[in-house]
C-alpha cells in the first residue's frame, strides 16, 4: 500500500478494492489467527485510519492548542513544541492517503459485502473478524454534529 500510494495516491477507489480484494478474502478464509490479525494490522487498519474526513479545526481546537503551549512554555521542561507535535504527526498521517478512497463506501460495498456473504470459502469463525472490521471503519468517520433544536 505504501508503494501504490508513493506511485498512484489517485488510484479509483475501485483498483484499490480490487487490490484489497485478496487480502479481505484472506481474512475471512484463513484458519491462522496470527496472519488474521497481521493483515488487520497491517494492511486495513492503517488504511482506514490514514483515510478518513479529516474534521475541519474549530475554535476549541485552537483553545486546546493555546492551553498545550502555555504547559510547553511553564510546565513540561522543553519537550517538543506542541504545535512542531501537530505538524510531525500531520507529516506521520499522510502515508497511506489515496484521495478517491472513502472509507463508508468501502466499508459498506466490499466489507460488509464478503461479512454477509454465503460464499463457501469463508468460514462462519471468522465471519465476526470481517464484522468487526467494517465496525471499526464505520467508527473511524466522524459523525456530523447537530445543533441543538430550541423551541419557544
């Protein structure tokens, strides 16, 4: 994945399910627990993580970021800049970023898709991991706020 996105951080969000595709039935079809959880770890969580909306800063955002710096400044003894941390882990966030990927399609049309299916290769103990892993993509974006409704 890193090398596709070195090469193609456009990719459609269909080549990139295509690519998937192998490792999403690997998961549902392996007995070996390690490799499950390997391929969790190693190939969808980061992408799921590294892909979704990011949520625009607010102004309790800024707040935050005033208060960490007033501690950098007075408390902590000279660690790292709080915003020089916001900018490395910006820097830390960006592999694995394809642009045309978004996480609530995939997750619904390919991983809940091989969950839910009855195809005769996956095996019904591993269908919960697959479950799981559309619950943790769904998790992943965040929800839109609302607005509280007042009534005079």
């Amino acid at each position: 994945m890193q090398e596709l996105n070195k090469s193609d951080s456009q990719a459609s969000l269909e080549n990139l399910a295509d690519l998937l595709e192998p490792f999403l039935k690997a998961l549902s079809a392996i007995q070996n627990k390690e490799v499950q959880e390997r391929i969790s770890d190693k190939i969808f969580k980061p992408l799921l993580e590294n892909n979704k909306t990011v949520r625009e800063d607010t102004e309790e955002d800024d707040e935050e970021l005033r208060k960490r710096e007033h501690y950098h400044r007075h408390v902590d003894g000279g660690k790292l800049h709080p915003r020089t941390q916001r900018e490395i882990q910006a820097l830390l966030d960006q592999k694995y970023i394809f642009s045309a990927f978004n996480i609530l399609i995939y997750a619904q049309n390919y991983i809940l898709k091989m969950a839910s299916s009855t195809e005769e290769f996956i095996l019904e103990s591993n269908r919960e991991n697959v479950y799981s892993l559309y619950d943790y993509a769904i998790e992943l974006e965040p929800k839109p706020e609302r607005e509280e409704l007042t009534f005079s």
